[in-house]
C-alpha cells in the first residue's frame, strides 16, 4: 500500500464526509428505531455503508 500525504484541506473535506456519514446513519436508526420509517434498514454490512457514496457526491444528508 503507498504512502499518501494529504494537505491539511482534503483532511478537513475527508472529516467533514465522514462526520455526514455517521449522522445520516444515525438519524435512520433513530428515525427506523421510533416508526418514522417503515420496512427494513440496512445501515451497513461490516465496514460498507452504501449510502455513503451519495453522501459523498453530494447528496443532502
């Protein structure tokens, strides 16, 4: 695996994506957990979370 050096602003940009990440899935725990959202969640299988390639394209979150 290579060594990759990143500024300081795609460290900051990579934070921000995964703090997103982790509210939005959280808000549909809690959203699924209470009723709001009917049938069935699947947040994540081991490390993939699939909704965070939309996250990260920029879908509102």
């Amino acid at each position: 695996m290579a060594n990759v050096q990143l500024t300081s602003e795609q460290l900051v940009k990579a934070y921000r994506s995964v703090c997103s990440i982790r509210k939005f899935g959280e808000r549909v725990h809690k959203e699924f957990t209470i009723g709001q959202i009917r049938g069935f969640v699947h947040l994540y299988a081991s490390t993939h979370r699939g909704h965070c390639h939309s996250i990260e394209e920029g879908a509102e979150s």
